[in-house]
C-alpha cells in the first residue's frame, strides 16, 4: 500500500493499468518522478524528504507506489497531482492564456479546397479544440474565464507545464540552512536522488485507453500521423501542439512546409537534369574529347611527379560525359532560380509562422513569460545580487570580469576545435595529393590487367570518392565529440535564460558544423585546380620539397568533383541520420525493457511503461533543427553543381517528418509543454545561408564550371559560332624537352616517345613566342567575363531577392484584422466585465451598508463617477 493515501482507500479501488488517475480514481496524475534505494540512499532518503516536503508545503498532493507493487520490486515511483488551487496560483504568475468566450469570428473559405481533401485528416483530429478568445489568466477574476470543470479546464500539457515549473524551483534544504545550489529536479536527477522525472502519455500508443476520462491524444498522432504510410497527409498541427506543446509543434510546421518548399525545387531540379540528358547528342565538347582523331591524339603532361605518366585526352571521354549532365546553360537559370527560391520560402514561412501564432495565442507572447525567465542554474551558480532598476528587486548577476573570463576561455575553445576540423581539412588534400599519384600509375598502366577499369574510373575520381569518403568519416568523428564540447562550454558561461542559453548553443554548434560539412565543398569548389602552375614551374602544397604538387581539374572542370563530394557528404549524412533516429531508440528502449520486465505488456502500469522509454532531452528539438539547416545548406550553398539535391533532400524529408512522430509517439518518454513563438535564431540562421547562397553559386558557376570559357570561345574566338574546336583552343602546349626530370614519369617508354609538345589545362603563348608560357589576352578576356558574370547574376538575384521580400508583407492581411478585431472585443469585453463587477460590489456595499447622511443623488453621481 502507499504511504500517502487517502483515508479509507483500499487496494480493489485501484483503476486499470492504463489509468494516469491517483488510486482513488479521481486526481490526476500530472507528474511523476522515480527512484530505488542503493548503497547512497541515506543521503538521498534525506534530500527526498525534504524535497517531497517543500511540495507539499507549496499545495502539490504525492502519492508513493511502493517497490512491492512496481514489477521489478526496485523502482518506487512518486506520483504527483497539482490541485485547482495550485494550478491557479502558477498559471497566474505564467500568464498562460485561458479561454472566456468562444469565439465569433468567421473562419475564411478556400474555395480550393476540394482539391486539398485527399491530403486531409478528419476534422477532429485537425482542430481538436473549438476556437476561444483567451486572456491571460487572473486568480482573482475566475468568473471571467469559462470554466465548467475545474478538474479539465487546464488541459494535460498546461498541468505538467506548470508542475514542472514547480519541481525546478523547489528546494530540497531544510529552513534553517539556505543552501541555495540545494534547488530543482534537474540537480536531483543529476545526483541520482531520484532517477527519473516525467508526465504521464494518455494511454498506449496502438490502441485506445480504456478509461473513458481520457483523451486517447497519442493513438490518436500514431495512428494519423506517426505511421509512414501517411506520409501524403497534412500534419495534425492542432493536435501536436495540444498534446506536447507549443516549441514541438511549430518544429513539425517548419519542417513540414520546408518540405512542402522543397517540392517545387526538386522539380525545377529535375528538370534541369532532364535538360541535361536531353542536350547529351549536342555537345561538342565532349564529343570533341572522345574522338579519337581529336581527343585520342592530344598528349597531355603528366599530373603528377615521377609516377603519373603522359595521357591520351579520350581517356577522360566519361567523366566530360558526366559533366555536361550538371554542367550545362540549364545549370545558371537553376542557379538564378533557386535564389529567388530561397527568399520565397523564407518569406512566405514568416506568414504561415504569423498565422500560427495567432492561431495558437502567441501574438503576445513576451518576454517576462517561459522562454525567458531566469534559469535555475543561473540563480544558483550565481552569488552575486544586484537591484533591478525595473522591478526594484535584488535579483543575481554575473560579475562583468567572470563574464569575460568565461568568454574567452569559450572562444577560444570553439577556435581551436575550428582549428581542428582545418588541419583535418589540410591532411585529406594531402592524402588526395600523395594518393593521386599511385592511383595514376595503377589506373593509366598499360602493363596492368586494371586497364579496363581505368576506361570507367579516371585517376580524379578515384581520388575524390575515397578522399571524400574519409573526409565523412572525419566529419562524424568530429561532430560526435564537439556536441559534447559545445554543451560543455555553454553550460559553463552560465546564461540566465532558456532562450539566450538556446542561441549562444546554436551559434557555436552551427559554427562548427559549418565548417565541419562545408569545408571540403569549398576546397573544391574554390581551390582545387585554381594554384597549379604550368610545366616546369608547378606549385607545391608544402614547397618543392614535399613532392605534394597541387592538384589539377579535368579538362572539363572541377564540377564534377564537386558533385561527388556533395553526394557523398550529403547522402551520408542522411543516411547515417535516418539509421540512428530509427534504430538506436529500438534498441535503448529494448534493453531498458529486457533488463526489468519478466511480464507481458498488460501487467504494468501508465508509469511503469513510460519509466522505460527514452527521455526527452532539453535539446532534442535543438539537434532536429541543426540537422535541417545543415542540408539547407547543402541544397543552396552547392545547388549550382547538383541540381537533384533538392529532390535527395525531399525524399529525406518525407522519411524524417514520419521518423521523428514514430518517435515521439512511441520511443520517447511524452515531453514536458513548452511554449515557443517562432523557430528561435535559427531564422536569422537561414537569412544568412540564404545570401551566402547566393555568392557562392555565382562563384561556383563563373570558376568552377566550365560555361564561362566556353561562353567567351563560342561569341569572341570562335570563327564559325559554334563549340567546334573549344578543346584545342582550351588547352596550351609545352615542350616535352623542357620538362625538368623531377616533372618526369619514372617510365618513358611508350606512344609518347616521339611527341615533341604534350598539352596541359591553361590559357599560355606557346613555346617559341616571344611571350612563351606567360598567360594570353584570352585568359585575361575570360577572367573579366568571370567577374561580370559574378556581379551581374548576384544583383539580378539580390533585387529580385529584395523586391519579393517587399512585396510579400511578413503578417497576412486576414491575419492583421483578426488580430485587430480580437484585441478589440477582448477589451470590449473586460470592460463590460468589470462594469458588471463593480456594480455588483456597489450594489453589495448600498445594501450592506447603514443608513448614512448621503442622499441618493449622491450615491448616483458617485456610481456614475465610478462608471
């Protein structure tokens, strides 16, 4: 039996197992929290008595279910029941928003909306609650509010919100020792006084509760929207947010409606690929490459010192091939295109993200209230107190030198872990270089048996895939151990609020991730291939005397490369991604639930089967967010080298939406309410990425790619307006006798003996001009083009950018004048509210009082003044 029940309660008053009710059927169970005594249960014993008895001094009701009755007879669990009076007292102070009077402004009809209805959930599941004008909620103005039931006018995730806010500021220090650390749940969980701490899901996730008091809200998101075969439905955005609060829910519309975006880009993607294809017969320049009277009698210099040997032009006839899929004239209006895309998405994303917030009672949402009141860590840690010149209240501070101190140290330590991803950067170039070589000389070997294989792998990308594959390892690594880091560092500049701890941990995990993912893609992108030299005077990673020479693009350009390592990286990382989120809470909650249950599921109770699921983290939404940006990234950042990104990352997100409900619904334990207005510095996050898009697609598509030299040739070189000898026109000739002998192959013998002149990828005078081996007017020509390209497309795509950004106003019109009309027939109505009330209390006051000396003139002219 418990050691705190009711008068009279017996066992056989017990309700079933699927009950979230006290035993005697009727309090609520709003939160629970776990333990088991060990060899330390003296000291624990005495940090939860004092614990349990300052909540009950604060008007929370416990209820103990002994060690006997739980299934594994170790875990003791505390079930804890806020009463009216208490959810008052704090849903007063929260300034949570409660309904008085249902609302009577019409909803707008979309007359399109037959074209939606396949994709719609049934209506009780897309708007569990009727719509309500609410305000802020007053203890001493109950009779404002509609309440009908005290027992269910706060819903289940106002309550556990509430008692939360509750358990984090409770101490668990005696009276007369004020031991301000000894404060909240997070320190006792963290010191193992007690082992768990959790609100109750309604009932099981595949089938209804039997209790006929509850909601059944989480069958309910399974069996709708949790299941992957409804993967072509809207989200019950409603729901989510009714059942695990405000900050889950406006994750899921952002990722939702990022998804919806993503359609639109992933057919213009598509499209662009299908250009591609199409345009295959009419490119020259590759066809130009494979014929072996062009491109079969080009020798061209080695790539390497002493190991690559002299090679045919045709060799590389595959990848030019692959190339033009991604490089072509549809690649610049993809480019152009998703530009504008991004500012779309952003933009029409604040009005969907206004309308949420009216929807939701967000609109005045403010400061004072959850997100940013003061940590209970920051109360503790910090000793210091100072007047609020607002409140005029002491409250604690930090003092200006530790906060700098904690700074710096900080700084420092994100810079160094930079440093880190930098030198690893670094060794896989030099892996790529030293590596390049032997694939060289294996691949191009005449001699050897793996000569057919070297028709369909060229020496480049060999190198790229295996590089690019060990530059994700690295990445993983790297990533798994600064999560901890950055968490660390952040704990340790102690931020006094929710909020402001949030985005200092964004802007130091996006940082490194940054430059974690988009390293190597820049390397390529804007390096590899652009410091090589010329025959003779090549340039060298770590000088001469290294034997690492940079590395060259193929006769095509380096575009392809680039495409390799964006799908590597990219795919990798979603997959990996995708395997973890699905695989890795199985198997935790398998092995919780193996090492402590002996019975089928029906033999334990609400808590006993949500003790065992995972806990939701403080920042699980936090890494979900970070995971999306970073392939935002991919997808605006690089577009311009792949344009099916989009469409990878669609797929992606179709899997994930589905992936993290299943989740929700069934892995994790059901998180505590939290209130949230929009998606936090994540925004000013994707404003930034957006313009960062934007240069470097210009500078991919002006140096990486190879349209701009094939533009210049085609309208400025060209005698006939065609491609027809571009490759010719493109590569430079130098004198094989002039080749120093550390330039030259190891092996000299072969087709290329009685070759006086091998080629090489530059625009140079050739041997015996008076300007031999110095660039030509063609380089220079090419180069302007380059830097007009760039400046040209980053203004057409900023102005566009600006002017839809103008254009498209952040609040929707309809929003705006329901906003309006709403904030006037609230005041309209309280104003008649207390109108009423102070008629009554005068009314009370004239019948209560004795008779007096003032006539009843005055008594009217002292109402009418109080009027």
């Amino acid at each position: 039996m418990s050691d705190r029940t009711l008068p009279g309660e017996t066992e056989n008053l017990r309700p079933n197992k699927d009950t979230v009710f006290f035993r005697d059927g009727l309090r609520r169970i709003d939160f629970v929290l776990s333990y088991v005594d060990d060899k330390d249960g003296e000291k624990k014993q005495e940090r939860r008595k004092e614990f349990e008895a300052n909540l009950e001094k604060i008007g929370l009701e416990l209820e103990t279910e002994d060690k006997a009755e739980s299934k594994d007879h170790k875990t003791y669990f505390l079930k804890v029941h806020a009463p009216w009076e208490v959810l008052a007292k704090y849903a007063d102070i929260l300034k949570i928003k409660v309904p008085f009077k249902a609302s009577d402004i019409p909803h707008g009809y979309d007359g399109f909306d037959w074209l939606s209805h396949p994709f719609r959930l049934p209506e009780n599941i897309m708007h569990p609650v009727p719509d309500y004008f609410t305000y802020p909620f007053n203890k001493d103005k109950t009779d404002f509010f509609l309440i009908e039931d005290r027992d269910t006018f706060f819903t289940p995730s106002t309550r556990n919100r509430i008692v939360y806010y509750i358990l984090a500021r409770c101490p668990y220090y005696k009276e007369d020792r004020k031991e301000k650390d000894k404060t909240g749940i997070k320190r006792l969980l963290s010191n193992g006084t007690y082992t768990a701490a959790f609100p109750l899901h309604d009932c099981r996730y595949w089938k209804r509760g039997r209790n006929p008091d509850t909601e059944s809200e989480r069958y309910n998101l399974y069996k709708n929207w949790a299941r992957f075969l409804s993967f072509y439905k809207e989200q019950p955005l409603n729901l989510i947010r009714k059942y695990y609060g405000e900050k889950i829910g406006i994750y899921f519309a952002w990722l939702g409606f990022y998804t919806e975006m993503l359609f639109f880009a992933a057919v213009m993607g598509v499209i662009c690929f299908v250009y591609g294809l199409l345009s295959y017969d009419d490119n020259i320049t590759s066809k130009e490459i494979c014929d072996p009277n062009i491109g079969g009698s080009i020798l061209m210099c080695p790539l390497c010192d002493r190991k690559c040997p002299f090679w045919k032009l045709n060799s590389t006839c595959l990848s030019s091939w692959q190339s033009h899929l991604f490089d072509n004239e549809g690649t610049v209006f993809f480019a152009i295109f998703m530009g504008i895309w991004v500012t779309l998405f952003l933009e029409f994303w604040k009005r969907r993200q206004a309308r949420l917030e009216y929807e939701w009672d967000l609109v005045d949402f403010e400061e004072d209230q959850q997100q940013l009141q003061t940590r209970p860590e920051f109360e503790i840690q910090c000793t210091g107190r100072r007047l609020n010149k607002i409140t005029q209240e002491m409250e604690p501070y930090l003092p200006i030198t530790t906060r700098c101190a904690r700074f710096c140290l900080s700084g420092a330590t994100v810079l160094f872990w930079m440093s880190l991803i930098v030198a690893c950067i670094i060794g896989v170039i030099a892996y790529r270089l030293a590596v390049y070589a032997a694939f060289a000389s294996i691949i191009k070997d005449p001699m050897r048996k793996i000569q057919f294989v070297g028709r369909f792998i060229t020496p480049q990308l060999a190198t790229s895939v295996t590089a690019s594959c060990i530059n994700f390892v690295i990445i993983m690594i790297l990533n798994f151990l600064y999560e901890r880091v950055a968490v660390w560092i952040t704990d340790m500049e102690i931020p006094k609020t929710h909020l402001e701890y949030e985005n200092r941990l964004t802007t130091k995990m996006f940082l490194f991730q940054f430059v974690n993912y988009y390293s190597s893609c820049f390397y390529v992108a804007f390096f590899k291939g652009k410091f090589v030299g010329y025959p003779g005077h090549y340039t060298y990673m770590f000088g001469r005397s290294s034997k690492l020479r940079n590395e060259e693009c193929d006769p095509g350009g380096c575009l392809i490369e680039l495409t390799t390592q964006l799908v590597i990286v990219m795919a990798g990382k979603q997959m990996c991604g995708n395997i973890q989120e699905a695989l890795l809470p199985v198997m935790r909650n398998w092995w919780n639930s193996r090492k402590t249950r002996r019975h089928p599921e029906t033999h334990y109770s609400r808590w006993e089967q949500d003790h065992v699921l995972l806990n939701f983290s403080q920042l699980g939404l936090f890494y979900e967010y970070l995971e999306m940006v970073i392939q935002f990234g991919f997808i605006t950042l690089f577009v311009a080298s792949f344009p099916l990104a989009p469409l990878l990352a669609l797929f992606n997100n179709i899997l994930e939406i589905r992936v993290d409900a299943w989740k929700f619904t069934t892995q994790f334990k059901r998180p505590v309410a939290t209130k949230a207005r929009n998606i936090g510095s994540w925004q000013e996050i994707l404003n930034a990425v957006a313009i960062l898009s934007v240069v470097t697609n210009a500078f991919i598509m002006a140096f990486t790619s190879d349209m701009i030299p094939r533009m210049v040739y085609l309208y400025a070189y060209s005698g006939e307006a065609s491609m027809r000898g571009y490759i010719n026109n493109s590569l430079s000739v130098y004198q094989v006798s002039g080749i120093p002998d550390r330039n030259m192959p190891e092996e000299r013998t072969g087709w290329f003996d009685n070759s006086t002149n091998c080629r090489y990828r530059d625009y140079r005078y050739p041997p015996g001009h008076e300007k031999e081996y110095t660039h030509t007017m063609q380089f220079w020509h090419i180069l302007a083009a380059k830097m007009a390209f760039i400046i040209i497309m980053e203004h057409i795509v900023f102005v566009v950018k600006f002017f839809v950004a103008w254009m498209i106003p952040d609040v929707p019109s309809d929003v705006k004048a329901r906003i309006k009309r709403e904030r006037y027939l609230v005041q309209e109505y309280l104003h008649d509210y207390e109108v009423e009330r102070l008629k009554i209390q005068l009314s009370a006051s004239f019948v209560t009082e004795p008779p007096s000396e003032t006539s009843p003139v005055d008594k009217h002219e002292m109402l009418s003044e109080c009027l």
